[in-house]
C-alpha cells in the first residue's frame, strides 16, 4: 500500500495530513455518485476489482510522485496488472465530473471563509509529451513544445482561477481571456498585480473593470537601462521613482511565483505532460489545485 495508508511514522509529516484531508473528501463524493450510479444501473454487472479507497491511494501517488500508472499499481496492490483500470476509472471519475466538482467546491468554499483583496496573475510553461501537437507551441522559454498554465492567486499563496491554453498565445491574450470568463466575484477596483507581458490597451484594461471590478497594476522594475546620446551609447542603469503602491507591488509579486513552484514541485505529474488527452492532464492540475485549497480551509 501507499505511504499515505501509513499512520505510524507519518501522522507527523505535512505532506501526508494534506494529502489525507483530499483523500477524505473525494472519498465521501466518490462513494454517493458510487452508490447513485449502480441503483440506476439496468444489468448489475462484475464487482470493482479494486476500492475506491485503494483507487484514491493509487492517483494521489501518482499525482504528488508524478510515477506511472504502473508503478502506482504495484505500490498500491503489489501487481502490475492494474494499470490499465487505475487509468480507465480515473477518466470514468473525469468523464462524470467528480474531479471538476471537487475543484468548484473547494474554491466556493475557500471562498466563502477568506476575503480576496488582491490578486496576482502569472503563466508558466509546461512541456509536453504526449498531447497532440494542434494544443500546443513551441515554448520560447523551454526550446520545446509545450502548454501555458495561466493561474490567478490571492495573498495566501492559493489558486483560485486558472487556464491552459497553447504556449503561441502571448500573456496579454491569456490573460484578458481568463479575466473575462471567469466567474469570480471581487469587490470594486480589486487591484491585481501582473509583470509586463500583461500590459493591455485601455479598452481591455475599461472591459475587465467593468466585468470584473480587477484593476491591473503592473509594477516597473526598480532600475532599467537607458542609451544615453554619448559617443560610445553607452548604457548605464537609471534609477526609477516608485510610488508607495508600486513598491508594495513589486515585493508581493513573489507570491504568484511561489505559487507556481508549489505546484511544480509539490505535483510532480503536472511539472510535464505525460498524458494523451488534455482532459485528462486538466484533472491532474484541478486535483492539485483541490489539495492546496483545502489545506488553506
């Protein structure tokens, strides 16, 4: 069995009360649309080869160890031979929308105990492996075809929104496209800080306010270089001016940082793409993003 069956040597360990506190709450949802859908089901068919306790201990591990769906078997039953039905009940829960309701409730629920007076805003590359080529680009950061993870955070270091789109698009277009669709509510002129690449023409900045009540505020850098008109152009660093606001900006853009390293390195199977179907490697990034929400509530 999994580490996180362990109750002895790892009731002390961080990371296995997080991970027990999400496998707790899948479990409960996991049982009732369980029970829900063999009552309703016409011919009783063969029983589940495996729990749904032992399924749950099988995707965590290979959620937070990024392992495959092999290994995760023998971890999980001591064979080999389940690999194929860890991987087809996992898109039976995705197909039925357990993993996605999960998600939509832990964020309502974070929600409703925390009040967000700032948001951050930032994208990260994902490489990708599997998925075909027509979701993807090929990154000018990482030299490789890969996807963009879009993630909205407030101060508590939490996602609370997020988008995976192809790496072609720049951050401005990612971005104002996730403000607009996103159904989260925020009081009025809520700031939400951003780096250069989400500067956006003052009609987008006036459409976000508007549908959203976020102000962008995107912070400059503390110095910059400038040509001066000499013989040799040389460049020297300028000293820049900042109000109060942008200098408090400037020190809390590190939280949106954090958060996407948290979730790189904490989940190790969202830090590259290993599956075929986004719906899929979008599951993954939803089940993280349940086990950092709940372990703020």
């Amino acid at each position: 069995m999994l580490d996180i069956n362990i109750t002895s040597e790892s009731d002390d360990d961080p990371k296995y009360k997080i991970k027990y506190k999400l496998k707790e709450y899948l479990l409960v949802k996991i049982n009732k649309y369980e029970e829900e859908y063999n009552n309703n089901k016409i011919k009783p068919g063969r029983p589940n080869a495996l729990t749904n306790e032992i399924l749950l201990d099988a995707f965590l591990y290979v959620l937070f160890e990024g392992v495959t769906w092999s290994v995760a078997s023998k971890l999980a039953t001591g064979v080999y031979k389940y690999r194929s039905t860890l991987n087809r009940k996992f898109n039976e829960w995705v197909n039925r929308g357990i993993i996605n309701d999960t998600y939509n409730e832990t964020v309502n629920m974070y929600l409703n105990e925390h009040n967000v007076d700032e948001v951050h805003i930032d994208s990260t590359d994902i490489q990708n492996k599997n998925i075909p080529s027509e979701y993807t680009y090929k990154s000018f950061k990482l030299k490789k075809q890969a996807i963009r993870l879009t993630v909205i955070g407030d101060l508590n270091r939490v996602p609370i929104e997020y988008s995976i789109d192809s790496a072609k698009n720049p951050d401005s277009v990612l971005g104002y496209n996730l403000l607009m669709k996103t159904n989260l509510k925020f009081k009025k002129n809520t700031k939400i800080y951003a780096d250069k690449g989400y500067q956006m023409k003052e009609i987008k900045n006036n459409n976000i306010l508007r549908k959203t009540n976020l102000k962008i505020v995107v912070p400059k850098r503390k110095y910059k270089k400038k040509k001066y008109k000499t013989k040799n152009y040389k460049k020297i660093r300028k000293r820049i001016r900042h109000s109060k606001q942008m200098k408090d900006g400037l020190k809390r853009r590190v939280i949106i940082e954090h958060i996407n390293s948290d979730l790189h390195r904490s989940f190790k199977r969202i830090d590259k793409i290993h599956e075929k179907k986004i719906t899929t490697f979008n599951a993954f990034i939803q089940l993280a993003m349940s086990t950092i929400l709940l372990n703020k509530c």
